[in-house]
C-alpha cells in the first residue's frame, strides 16, 4: 500500500463531503478521492439548496455538527421560507446558491479540515480481504489502505450523457465518469441498476425579457439553515427568481418531436426520477395540463447563466432551441448550456444495513445517489450518516442509528434498507409518518444531543443549544402558572384577533392555545421572559400543537417497541412456519433487523408479523 487511513471517502459531491468531514472531526484520518479538484461540493443541477422535507434534512444535517447549512448559509443570493401559511409540519425553508461561490466554500473547508486529505483520483477497483473492504485501486494503479471505504460517486458511476440521438460516456456536466468501479462492485456480488436523471438548458440572463414575468423575491424576514447563522448577518441585497409557463406551443413542439426524445425512442435506458420529470415526460403524462410552470433561477452574482426550473429535457439541441423560444420571455434568450439526460450505474439499497454498510462486505459503506437517491440534501444526509457509523464502527462504538420518529434522516435511511427503490428516491413530506415531531424548528432539539455524543457538535454550540432547551421548557412551564383576569385591555386584544371574549380568568398557556391568539400577542400581559423568536416560536408550537404531539409520541412509543424487537442475523424464514410465500421472499432479501423494520416491508401483512413475533418467542425460550 502507498498509504494508509483510517477511512477513505470515493467521491467529493454532497455526500461525499460530509462523509469526510465528519469521519475526519471525529478523530480518524481520512483520505477524500475526487475525479476532479474543481467540483466539490459541485451543483450539476438546480442552484438551490433545501424546499419541503429537503430543507429539515438540511437542518438535521447542523444539527448534528454537518456542514451543508452552514456553507450556504455564506453563498446564497435569495432565501424564501415556503408553505408560511400552512402548519409548522410543512414550513421548509428554500435557498438560491451561488453555485461556483458554494463549490469553492466548500472545497476551502475540506481543505481546511485537520486529519482530512483531498486528492484527485480517479478509483477503479475495491480491495476486499476475507470478506472486509481494505482499500482502493486507482486508475494508476495506485493501491491505498483504509479500514472502512465509503462510496459516494454519484451519477458519475458509469454516466453516460444523452442528448438527442448523441450519447457517450461522461460524469455530470462534461467530467470524467468513474467506468471501472461499477464492475469491480458488480464482481463482489453487488446487484446494481441503471437510473437517469436530467438537467435543463441554461440561458443568458441579459437575453430575457422580464418584463413578461412574475418576480419571486426573497423574504425579508431572517432566516436561516445553520443554527450558528446569526440573524444580522442576513444578506439583503438578494436576487430575485422569475416565474414563466409553457404554452400550447411548447407543448405542440416537444409533441411534433416525440420521435427523436430518447426517453421515448428507447436511447434512454435508465429509470428516471418520477417526482422530477422531463419536461417532454410532463406533458406526455399531463396532457391535460394547457401550462407548466418554469421558474428562472439565476445561478450566481458573477455570472449571466439562468437555470431554466422545470424544464429539464434531453431532446436534441435545435427542437430545445425551439422549445425555449416558445416561452414567455424566452423568445430571445441565448442558450448558453444545453439541456441533457445522464444514466449512471446505482448500488440497489437493499442490500445496505441500516447503518448503510453493505450485507455482501464489512467495512464498506455507500450513500447519496449511489444509494439511488436524487438531490443534494437526500445526499448529504446520507454522507453524514455513512461517515458517521464508518468512524463508529472503527471507533469500537455503538452506530447511530434513527428511528423514524426521530429524524428526516431516518425516514430516508429506513425507506431506503427496507423498501428499496427501483426509481430515484426523493423524499418527501408524505413519507413521514411523524412529520410533525419532525419540523424545521426544532431539528437542533431533536438531534443535537447526539451530534455532541458523537464529537460532532462543538462544546460551544452544544451549550448554547442546551441554554436554549433549558430557555423554552421553563416558559412553557411558566405559562401553565399565569393566571390572566378578563381586563378591558386583554378583551380588547382577543376581540381584535378574532376571539371570543373571555368569561373568567385564563391560564397564560391555554390562552395561548386558542389558534386565533400567538406568543406576541399576549406578550404584554405576562412578565418578559427574555426569550429571542426562535425560541418564542418554539413556546408557542409546542404548546399549540400540545395533543397532537402527544399523540404523535404515543404512537413512536408503540413502534418503539417493535423496534427493541430484533430478529436474529442468522434466522431461516423458510423454517418459520405460516409465513406467506411472498413474505418469505421478502424477509429473505432484506433480511430486516427488527420487527418494526419488517412489518415496513412491503408485502409482509401484519399476520406475516404475528406469526415471525410468535416464533422469536418460542425461538427465545427454546435458547434461554
């Protein structure tokens, strides 16, 4: 070997830069592996960060000591808090990068981080000893030792680039592909499939006519990812996004053109992402719809590319020129990057522990897209968590591991070991059961704990973070003793919000209750309690939201129970008498870790359930 680490990361996108960075300030050295110098942390898509589901992970990711809030949090030009007139569960906030500004954020805090080593090299084989990942081999030649090796490699895996008829191999946006790599996963056993995803045209900013479109600006009001982020460092000179629609025409081009779209004409193998269509995809499937929206997204401060939202295609050049000018204030806008489609090799994610090491071999762990995922923050997420319990496990310590009660983050991981994915994942509000234990306020009460055990969380943050908690249980507890007399002034408040006048005396907190009323509005009648907004916003959803909370937390505490549950590593599913035949089958593919996992599995019926608890009973006893 020329070198050795303790962990070597393949890959330097999203994932694979919170993969390094967290094993590295965790104490171990680590080595990070890129293709290319020149895009970490590179945004090959969208030039924005977060949106619904997407944007708690963001937090989750802080919360635990991971970098991605804080870096755009220093390079965005426009932040939008979305769904502000729904309830707390869907609030996600949305950031505009500046995408070469991001990238080279990023690249200089890897660079900067003690125990870790960037280098450009291109991996194309693992080494595996007995069953364990030992190392790498490069293009070169080159062989590094490692005791844990994380595969991060996103859609450059065997990428190809489609557009039109013309298709050859590439990584994202023109860089090299990683070939061999894919084969040397496919020679250990490793079932691997096929995915695509897509990007659309860029276009010239000074070739459009705003004028006919509607402006997205920025909010006002602070806010932000990281939790170190302080709200007077809150950029105001943002830039808006603009909001434009397809028309009839559009739609009659792609329509005239259907014949040479490769995802039609069978150029195009890969399986693309459902909740992220082509645009051509879109209204062959929504051929009802008379207009899509498309929002121009501009893609720095220093440069004029606008990133066309919505209109992702792989159609040849000449009909995306078409298609562009169709639209409303695109008659004349200059294409400076075409749209295309990319196929990449994926590693399927069933065949991860739900630690996201592989079952086929110890020591090697994959995350991101590689685990077939789409977007950045689904990648990040899981980078964290990959590097995480690779430093765990080499650290002789127990894994972190999420219930879905617990984090955006778990509900990703968990539906990824346990269902599996024949498309490209993305995650959505829906997908969470306990969406609203899992907001966007409070990622850093759910999850800070355990970035501070883990050595992730810096003591600093940590007190801060403990101050805060300590800050909004004693008002909580403050408010249920305020007694609140029905005075002509207080009347007065309630009326004007819209409330019934009050007949009697009103503890503070059920005043607080009422979903006409908020924490500033009754504020003048209690004595001050010093607290900041996020701290007061905190109060005053905990308090409103008191009983769905406690039922949402009443039913984790049942699934907590079946997670305590665990199913042996080396038990016969075909020996378990009664089990359906699908269920079998099932069991046997995942090979799921506890009961609560099991009962997730699609396919296995809640009398599949009772018959494998009924046997792990009798198993038990038979062992005692």
């Amino acid at each position: 070997m020329k070198e050795n680490f303790d962990i070597i990361v393949i890959g330097a996108g999203h994932a694979g830069c919170e993969a390094a960075l967290a094993s590295a300030r965790m104490g171990l050295k680590t080595a990070l592996f890129t293709i290319n110098l020149d895009m970490v942390g590179f945004m090959p898509c969208n030039p924005s960060i977060g949106g619904p589901a997407k944007g708690v992970v963001v937090r989750e990711i802080d919360a635990l000591g991971g970098e991605m809030g804080r870096n755009i949090d220093a390079t965005y030009i426009q932040m939008r808090m979305l769904n502000t007139g729904k309830g707390p569960a869907v609030r996600a906030l949305r950031a505009q990068a500046d995408k070469d500004l991001y990238s080279k954020t990023m690249k200089a805090t890897v660079e900067a981080t003690p125990n870790l080593v960037l280098r450009q090299h291109i991996v194309d084989e693992l080494i595996v000893e007995e069953g364990k990942c030992v190392g790498v081999i490069t293009s070169s030649k080159v062989k590094y030792g490692a005791k844990a090796v994380v595969v991060t490699t996103g859609t450059a895996l065997k990428g190809e680039i489609v557009i039109g008829e013309l298709k050859y191999s590439s990584g994202p946006n023109n860089s090299l592909p990683a070939n061999k790599l894919s084969g040397s996963l496919k020679s250990l056993g490793f079932e691997i499939a096929r995915f695509k995803t897509g990007t659309p045209p860029r276009v010239k900013s000074s070739t459009i006519n705003y004028d006919v479109t509607e402006i997205q600006p920025g909010d006002t009001t602070p806010n932000n990812f990281s939790y170190d982020t302080k709200d007077e460092d809150y950029l105001e000179d943002q830039i808006p996004c603009w909001l434009t629609y397809t028309n009839a025409t559009t739609h009659q081009i792609i329509n005239d053109n259907l014949h040479r779209a490769p995802m039609f004409t069978g150029i195009v193998e890969g399986v693309g992402a459902r909740y992220c269509p082509s645009i051509e995809d879109k209204i062959v499937r929504f051929s009802d719809k008379p207009r899509h929206q498309l929002f121009l997204e501009p893609e720095g401060r220093n440069t004029e590319e606008v990133y066309v939202q919505g209109f992702s295609s792989s159609m040849p050049e000449e009909v995306q020129h078409d298609m562009v000018h169709s639209v409303p204030g695109l008659e004349n806008a200059e294409i400076m990057r075409t749209g295309y489609a990319i196929e990449y090799d994926v590693v399927l994610p069933h065949q991860l522990k739900n630690t996201f090491e592989t079952k086929l071999v110890e020591n090697l762990y994959t995350a991101g897209q590689t685990n077939g995922t789409s977007g950045y923050e689904e990648a990040a997420g899981q980078g964290l968590y990959a590097g995480i319990n690779a430093a765990l496990k080499i650290q002789g310590k127990s894994p972190l591991v999420f219930g879905r009660d617990e984090a955006y983050i778990g509900v990703l991981v968990d539906d990824l070991v346990t269902k599996g994915t024949l498309e490209p994942y993305r995650l959505l509000t829906s997908r969470a059961e306990f969406r609203l234990l899992l907001r966007h306020d409070n990622a850093d009460l759910r999850l800070s704990e355990y970035g501070h055990e883990i050595g992730l969380l810096p003591e600093e943050r940590y007190a801060k973070f403990a101050a805060k908690k300590e800050k909004i249980e004693k008002e909580i507890k403050r408010l249920a003793k305020i007694n609140l007399k029905p005075t002509a002034e207080l009347q007065a408040l309630i009326v004007s919000c819209g409330g019934a006048e009050l007949k009697d005396g009103i503890k503070a907190v059920d005043l607080l209750k009422r979903p006409e009323m908020n924490y500033a509005d009754i504020k003048p009648f209690i004595d001050d309690a010093d607290l900041d907004n996020r701290e007061a916003e905190q109060v005053e959803i905990t308090v409103k939201y008191e009983g769905y909370i406690k039922k949402a937390l009443a039913n984790a505490a049942k699934l907590k129970k079946l997670e305590a549950r665990k199913i042996p590593d080396d038990i016969n599913y075909q020996e378990v008498g009664s089990l359906a035949n699908e269920a079998v089958q099932k069991l046997e593919k995942i090979r799921p870790a506890t009961l609560a996992q099991a009962s997730r599995i699609s396919g296995v019926n809640p009398a599949d359930i009772n018959v494998l608890m009924i046997y792990l009973e009798t198993r038990g006893r038979k062992n005692a």
